[in-house]
C-alpha cells in the first residue's frame, strides 16, 4: 500500500514539475520522500524543484539525503558541487544588492543583481537535459525573478517588473509569490 502511494505521489510531482508547477511538484514530492525515504530519485527531483525555486539551501539538503541513501551512480554529488558554488556567488550578490538597497540604489542593485544571474544559468540544463529536452528552461531561479521584479517596481519599471514575475510563472505556474505581486500591483492601478 505505501508503495502505491508513494508512485502516486511521485508521478503527480514528475508531472506537476514537467508542467511548470514547481511549488505544487515540492507538496507531492515531499509526501512521496516521507512515505519512502529511501529513493534517490524522489529525493533527487525534490531538490531540483527546490533549486528552480532558488531555495538552495533546501535544494542541498535534498541531494545529502539521497547520497546517504545511496553515494554509487547519484548525481547528487554533482549537484551538489554546483550548488554550493551559487549559494556562495549569491550570498555575496544578495549583501551587495542589500547596501545599495539601503542607500535606495534601486537600479544600481538591479544591475548587480542582472549581472549575477546572467553569470549563472546552466547549471541545471548542464544536468537534466543530458537526457530529457523536455525541461530546457529549467535553468532560472524563480525567487531571484521575484526579487528582480521588485528592483525593477522599485526603480519606477513596472512593465519589466511585469515581464519578470510573468517569466517566474513560467517557470512555476503555482508560485504563490509571483501571483502576489501581479494582484498587487493591478490592485492599485484601480
């Protein structure tokens, strides 16, 4: 029975994540790791769905469990290493967008920030689409386009903070932050 479960859970997130529903695909994925614990390609999909949201750290995390479960032919490893050099590219990215956000240095920040993400797609693409060009554009992070979206509200380019939210639900058609973002701002043009 907790077989049959965690293939429903499993192939509802392979589906959702091939549909460009990342937040949804991480809910199904983490009832499938929960109810078998020990399959590294449930933990493995889990933290490429984690990435595409930019939540590196979880992302990791994800990749640690499945190399525990099993280290022989996991590409876990490999992502791993690629993924802690963007945790520390963006760490040091965030705290210079954070001081020139405090001097209200919007569209300097803007352009710190586009720079970085230029400099780091393809880690993802680099991986999965080895085999599978289903998923060529997994190579954004959804919450660093929420961010950009921001910068770009914030420096008076509300049409390009449009295209970027509207590019992060591309990338995931259920992200609840972008969603917030867009009904924000169409509610205050009212």
């Amino acid at each position: 029975m907790v077989d049959k479960l965690f293939f429903y859970y499993y192939n509802m997130g392979l589906k959702r994540a091939r549909n460009n529903e990342i937040t949804l695909a991480v809910e199904a994925l983490s009832i499938a790791v929960a109810l078998k614990g020990d399959n590294i390609y449930a933990w493995n999909l889990l933290g490429l769905c984690y990435y595409r949201l930019g939540k590196l750290p979880t992302a990791e995390y994800c990749w640690m469990v499945s190399l525990y479960v099993n280290n022989q032919d996991n590409p876990a490893s490999e992502y791993i290493k690629s993924v802690k050099e963007e945790k520390k590219a963006l760490e040091d990215c965030v705290s210079s967008i954070t001081a020139l956000i405090g001097e209200r240095e919007y569209k300097k920040a803007l352009k710190v920030l586009q720079k970085k993400l230029q400099k780091s797609r393809g880690f993802i693409r680099k991986f999965i689409l080895k085999n599978n060009d289903a998923d060529k554009r997994i190579n954004d992070n959804v919450m660093m386009l929420n961010y950009t979206g921001l910068l770009y509200m914030l420096s008076g380019k509300q049409k390009k903070a449009l295209k970027a939210w509207g590019k992060a639900l591309l990338l995931d058609a259920s992200n609840p932050q972008a969603v917030m973002y867009i009904g924000s701002f169409f509610n205050q043009r009212k």
